[in-house]
C-alpha cells in the first residue's frame, strides 16, 4: 500500500514537473517574440540602368532616386531593383563634421556621348552641388572597377579653411562611360593628410558590379533633388544603426523583457533662423535627429545622448559653417575664425591637417554663446512611449511651418533639462560627454536600474537596447519599426575618453542608425552606459569600433543640474513580478500584477499583450498553480504510515526470532538444517524468563524447561520448595501455555497473554 501510494504521488509530482517545464518554455518562447534581431546587415542596391553596389547597412545610409519619376527612396526599399539613377551614401555614425564626407553614384542616362572626361567630372561636380571654380586638380590615374576601366581625378578646395595654409577638403572623383553613358563617382573626403585616400569607402566602390540594362533611356532631364540633399546629409549623419548575429541568451530576454517597456524612441526635428550678433546668418535652418531613449525616474526624467536631443544656436551656425566649406563655401566659417581670435600662429608647424582642424574649433568654442541666437524657431523634441510612430508628414510639415506637432496619449513632448554636448567634438578629442536629461510629464512611469562601469571586465556580456532604422522615406521616420531591438555583444576594452577623464566602453556590438541613445546593460540588469558612437574603419583592415559612453557621465550631470532621479516606481516593481510569475507559467498570479501595470501606466507597451496571453493559456489548462502542499502532507503520511508498519513488522520478526535462538540454545527447540525442513515441535515452558544474553549463555544449567516433543499436554516439574515460588508476572508457573509450531521464521501464540513469547 505504500509503495502504490508513493508511485500515485510520483506520478503526480512529474505532472506537475511536465506542467512547470513546459510552461517555461512556453513563456520563454512568448517572451523571445517580444523582441527584435537583426542578423543580416549586407544590402545590395539594384539599378535596372544595369549597375548594383553593396554596402553595410551598420556603418552607411544610402537613398537613391529613381530616375523615371524622380521619387527619393531609402531604407529597406532600395531592396527593390528600380531604374536608379543617383545613389547616396553618408555615414550613418555621429561623426565630427570635418569627416562628413559621402559618396554619390549617379548613371547619366541623359546624357550621351561622345564623352570626354572633363565633361563627366562637371557632370560628377554638380551631382554633389560643388561649384568647380571653388577647387583646384591635384592629380589623376587610371583604375578598374567591375571590369571596367574609371579615370580618378584627385581635387581640393582653393581657399583653406579658416585662412590656415594647407587646410583643404579633398574630393575624389571617378568616371566612366557605361552603354553609352556616363556613370560617374563623387567622394566627398573631408579633411585628410593624403588627398584621394578614402578607406572607409574602399569596400563600397570596389563591389560596384555591371550587368545589362534593362530600364528604359530617360531623354529627359532627371529631377534635380539637391535642394534636399543638405537636410537629408545632416540628418543621416545625426542618427545611428543596430548589430548582431548572435543568438539571444535567455538572460539577454530576460532583461530585455524586464527593460524594454522602459526603452522609448526620440525624434527631434528643428527649424528656424540662425542670428550672430543679432544678424540672419541662415534662414529656415533645420536640422533633424532621431534615437533612443531610457526612462531613469518614475516621474519622467529620460536619458539619451546630447546629439539626439540637443539644439543650440551656436553649434548649428558653427556646424552648419562647416558644411559650407566642406561644399566649397568657407566665407562663414572663416568670418567665425576671425572673431574667435584664432591665427594661424596658434598652430605648431608639425602639426596635421586634422590638429590643426581641431585647434580652431577648440578656439570657436571660444565665442560666446549669447552671441548665437534662434528667431522664429520651433524644436519639435518627441518622446514615443507606445508603438505608435508619429505622423512623419505632418511632424516635418509643421516644423517647417513653426507649428508645435500636435501630442498625443502616447506622443509626449519632452524638455531638455541637462545637456552636456558640442556639435564639432571629436576633431581634438571628446570635452563634452554627450549625455542629456531630458523630461516628459507624468508619473509612474516603467525605469530602468542604474549601474556601474567598474562592474563590467573585459569579455563581459553587453545588452544594447534601442530601435534602429527609424529613418522613412523623409530620413526620419520608418513606419515598420515598433518595438524595441536587442543587440548583443561583449566588452572589448575600457578606455579614456581622448581630451577628458571620462571613461568609454569599446564594444563589438555596432551602435549606429537610431541605437543612439539606447542603454547598454551588464549581464546582471543594470544600466552602465550609453550606446553613442560607431568609428568606421572598413577598408583599412581596423574594422568597425563601437563606443558606449559611462553612466558616471549621466549621473555627474544630473548632479551638476541638481536633478534627482525617483527610483521608486510602482508601476516597474508590479512588472517585474508579474514577469517572473510568467515565465514560471504561473499565469493567474501574474495577470493579477499585469493588470496592476495597466492601471498605473495604461502605456506600457507590452502589459496588454501579456494580459491577454495569460487568459489564453489559463483557459487553455496551462496555469501552474502554486506547489501543492497538501500532496506533499500526503506523501508524508503515506511514508510515514509505510515506514511504521514496516518497523513494527521488523521488531515483532525480531522478537519472534529471539526466542527461537533461546530454545535452540536451552536444546527444547531442534534447529532446522539449511535446505531441510522439520516437523511442528511443542515445548513447555516452566519459568517465564527474558531471553537475554545470560540466559542464552545458562541455558545449559536452567531447570525449567523439559522437553517433551511426543506429548502435546504440558508437565510440571519439581521444585527445591514446598511453597509455590511467586510468579515474577503475577501467574502460576502450571498456568503457562504451550508452544508449537515453533521455527525460525514463527513462533504462534495461543493466548492473549502478551509477554508469552518474551519470557524464557
């Protein structure tokens, strides 16, 4: 009976097990949906004009125009071969403006030969809206790309920049003529020691490949898009991309999961006039950032990096100058060398092109901020708390127009509280950190945990959360990207940030197109760092490195701003409960705490889902109760019950065994021989007497037991006295019983008396 009872509990018990483990796996799945990798980053642009390129999609951003209707299309949709004739790639890293260079393809089907290479360097010139007369010839050679045979012709701006000798952009340009046409290569250098050098782009321009067109000759002129270009360079080098080809550990999506609702996207688009000393310098400026965010108190306090949400006048007039020279315009930017008071003299004579850029921006600084101002000026600084993406038309519409885009439930416009950000840093080291706070109204809202850089080593794990590619059709926005992705990689190195005491993270989990911004989490859950730059290095062998600023640079700011961050919030604690119960597939406690979510922040982007989810598999017979411990009592009783029968059949054995052993030593009982059997023997026994060990070892000498195996009545034998000696149990020796049946394995009692058997 014990041993069924027992098989019943265990067979319990591994139901429930089953039960428990497949709920598990069940959440765990569930959970793994929630969330977003990315693990293929290489894109091929298909021209039906009969070229393709390829490129990686972590470190460039391309957009193309087609050139029957003269549509712009970027993203994902460059994945449909289409009849481009124009393609643009621009880094999509947060780079200082002296390498703010970009390649431009473009197939002339326009125009027709005979063509001769000067004139297909004007065509290459004005595809990037570069005035000729600005630049002067360096030098040319002949190369092949795809097969065919390219002139490269090397050039430089004619004026320095901020009147410094030797100060230049360069330019590369490759030409050629495809099925009668001209296709022609445009690389915008920036600063650099060689001219014509541009290994970031090496991989890019070598995979160019030619195969027969199939699109139609335009004869018409393409529609010209360059008023455009400007805002949509600037753009696409203020926002940043997401990496990785691993497979998500489950700690990854545990943490993911805890976070993620935590984690929100940030769109800042700005339009206005720039003054300097109360005089136009740029009318209708706009400037457009887009990145990621994490919420740090439950009363709506959201840290990001400076690039994302930082707009000041004096960065956008100096940057903005930079991108005139860069075109071949320096007449801005040198008016601000000259009120900054920087000379050519301040520059050492050793030093490089790229030293010496940074010695006068680190003088621009110089100038006083209130000199630059905003005039009739609209920031358009968005926080996405749902999965609701705004309106991209309108936003843009509206900010141009100088009109507040319109909020919604989960659309809040944000604040900046704390900046700590400077537009041109990077060409002489890092002096701001690129950290910024900034502010929704609100309380109860979901946060993140902050942690440490000094709990994190070489080899550690990284968690990356953020949304990339948030860049549409207008370089702002794309609709098909609502939750949140994870990325995952390792710690590769911490290092000084160049210029400052601050810390950075290296990593080899690329950070880019819209993962700007975004929390970098330790395999424990905390928050300890900001993923913020991506350096290319492709085509030099360095490969890609990826940066992720300290927390400390946060939290230093927060108190040089006197903002304290609440880190008590309700509405996080009831989620990560609730997330537990979950994965335990413990599905009814936990919706008790989901719908608590619900209440406190009817926002959260992930409570509705799991809410319904639970009532399905609760309904479904999934639910995992809590651990039965009435069965458990149960499977005690049942052992215990079991295990007390089983010594008191043991001790009555041993008792019956005892005085077998006593009558085989007294010579009253015969022993059996092993193998045989004996007939049933009866024994008389005179004298009750304990079969102890004295009288196993007397038994010899005792006078009370006489045998008598042929009679079955009892006899009495003589005593040394008269008198009837008392009866140590109260009973007259004559009274006795008699034995029978006795063996090794049973001794049956007659009577009810119960020391019958233990008396000798």
């Amino acid at each position: 009976m014990s041993l069924i009872g027992l098989f019943v509990v265990l067979a319990l018990l591994v139901q429930y097990r089953d039960l428990v483990i497949s709920g598990l796996n069940s959440s765990r799945n569930f959970i793994s949906d929630l969330l977003v990798v990315n693990p293929d980053y290489t894109a091929k642009i298909n021209s039906k004009y009969g070229f393709a390129v390829r490129f990686d999609t972590r470190v460039l951003y391309a957009n193309a125009v087609d050139g029957g209707t003269g549509r712009i299309y970027q993203n994902r949709e460059l994945m449909q071969e289409r009849a481009y004739s124009k393609i643009q790639f621009v880094p999509l890293a947060q780079r200082h403006v002296s390498d703010q260079s970009a390649v431009t393809i473009a197939y002339h089907a326009e125009v027709e030969g005979p063509l001769t290479s000067e004139r297909m360097q004007d065509l290459a010139f004005s595809d990037i809206g570069l005035d000729k007369n600005s630049i002067r010839f360096v030098t040319s050679e002949k190369v092949r790309l795809g097969g065919h045979e390219f002139e490269k012709s090397v050039w430089q701006t004619k004026q320095s920049i901020g009147n410094l000798k030797n100060l230049n952009i360069s330019f590369s340009v490759y030409v050629a003529e495809v099925n009668g046409h001209p296709l022609v290569i445009a690389v915008n250098e920036g600063f650099v020691d060689i001219p014509g050098t541009h290994p970031q782009y090496d991989d890019l321009i070598r995979s160019l490949e030619f195969m027969p067109q199939t699109a139609r000759l335009n004869k018409q002129p393409v529609i010209s898009h360059m008023g455009g270009l400007l805002f949509d360079t600037i753009l696409m080098a203020q926002t940043a991309s997401a990496d990785t080809a691993r497979a998500v550990p489950t700690a990854s999506e545990r943490i993911a999961a805890m976070y993620a609702p935590a984690v929100v996207r940030v769109y800042n688009i700005f339009c206005g006039n720039i003054e300097f000393d109360n005089e136009a310098i740029f009318r209708d400026a706009c400037q457009s950032r887009a990145g990621s965010g994490f919420i740090v108190s439950q009363d709506g306090y959201i840290a990001t990096n400076g690039h994302v949400a930082s707009m000041n006048a004096r960065d956008l007039a100096l940057y903005n100058a930079f991108i005139y020279a860069v075109m071949g315009d320096p007449r801005l930017l040198n008016l601000f060398v000259v009120e900054s008071g920087f000379k050519e003299s301040d520059v050492p004579k050793d030093a490089t092109d790229r030293q010496a850029a940074g010695l006068m921006v680190k003088k621009l600084y110089e100038i006083e901020d209130s000199r630059f101002t905003f005039k009739d000026s609209v920031q358009n600084l968005l926080v996405v708390l749902g999965d609701k993406n705004p309106d991209q038309n309108k936003l843009i519409t509206d900010t141009k127009a100088r009109v507040k885009y319109e909020a919604e439930p989960s659309i809040k416009h944000a604040e900046v509280k704390a900046t700590d950000y400077r537009l041109l840093d990077g060409i002489d080291g890092f002096h701001a950190s690129d950290v910024a706070i900034i502010k929704v109204e609100g309380k109860d809202y979901p946060i993140v945990s902050l942690g440490s850089i000094d709990n994190v080593a070489q080899g550690s794990e990284l968690m990356i959360l953020g949304f990339p590619g948030i860049a549409n059709d207008s370089g702002l926005v794309d609709s098909d990207v609502s939750i949140a992705t994870l990325t995952t990689g390792k710690v590769s190195s911490k290092k000084k940030a160049a210029g400052s005491n601050n810390q950075l993270i290296e990593t080899d989990t690329v950070i880019g197109h819209g993962n700007s911004g975004g929390p970098a989490f330790s395999d424990q859950g905390d928050v300890i760092g900001i993923a913020t730059y991506t350096l290319d290095g492709s085509g030099t062998g360095d490969g890609t490195y990826n940066y992720i600023r300290d927390i400390k640079d946060l939290i230093d700011l927060a108190d040089r701003s006197s903002i304290s961050f609440d880190t008590n919030s309700a509405t996080q604690n009831e989620w990560k409960q609730g997330l537990d119960y979950f994965y335990e597939a413990r599905y009814s406690k936990a919706l008790v705490n989901f719908k608590k979510v619900k209440e406190l922040y009817p926002l959260h982007n992930k409570a509705a889902e799991l809410i319904a989810t639970a009532k399905k598999r609760i309904a479904n017979g999934e639910d995992v109760q809590d651990f039965p411990l009435e069965l458990v009592v149960v499977v005690l009783v049942v052992l215990l019950a079991g295990a007390g029968m089983g010594v008191f059949m043991i001790v009555r054995h041993k008792k019956h065994h005892d005085v077998y052993n006593a009558g085989v030593a007294q010579g009253v009982v015969t022993p059996f021989a092993k193998g045989e059997s004996a007939p049933p023997q009866n024994v008389h026994v005179s004298h009750a007497v304990a079969p102890s060990d004295a009288v196993i070892q007397n038994a010899e000498s005792s006078q009370n037991l006489t045998p008598d195996i042929e009679s079955t009545q009892p006899t009495t034998s003589p005593t040394a006295s008269s008198e009837t000696p008392q009866d140590p149990i109260g009973k007259n020796e004559q009274n006795l019983p008699t034995a029978t049946n006795l063996s090794d394995d049973s001794f049956e009692n007659d009577t009810n008396e119960p020391d019958a058997y233990s008396q000798g």
